[in-house]
C-alpha cells in the first residue's frame, strides 16, 4: 500500500471518480473502473476502486483505495 497522486473528479454528491494516477514517472490513465466498494481499514471508512488500465500494452486489473477522512490516495494492488 503505497500513497499516490490521483487526478480526480467529484460528482455535485461529492462521490470521486479517479481519472488518471501517477506510478513512478508515468501518468497512468484509469479506462475503466470495474467496482467501487465501501471498506473499513483499521477503522477508517475507505473507497476501494477496482480499475484497470493498460500499461506497457498489457491489460492490468488493479486497485485504488481514497481513505475519506483523510482524503488520501493508496495503489493497493497491481
């Protein structure tokens, strides 16, 4: 679990909806968001976004997580 730099855009409700993150150097561009699930973490109410995305041509699944109280960004799994 790894902080991230996410671009996002919030709906007038104020849910997220990730659009592109950054992994290493490169700016990864989010095609498409499978799921969105609610998740406690340690008693923290987070948003775990399953996406994937292509990166170096190949299809990769993979998951986002923004911790609400916080308002930070994690790459959980690639």
């Amino acid at each position: 679990m790894k902080p991230d730099t996410v671009i996002v855009h919030f709906d007038i409700d104020g849910t997220p909806q990730p659009l592109r993150f950054k992994l290493k150097d490169n700016a990864i561009r989010i095609e498409q968001i499978v799921s969105v699930t609610e998740d406690k973490l340690a008693g923290n109410k987070m948003l775990c976004f399953r996406c994937q995305s292509e990166i170096d041509g190949v299809l990769k699944p993979y998951e986002i997580k923004f911790e609400v109280q916080t308002c930070k960004w994690f790459l959980w799994k690639m």
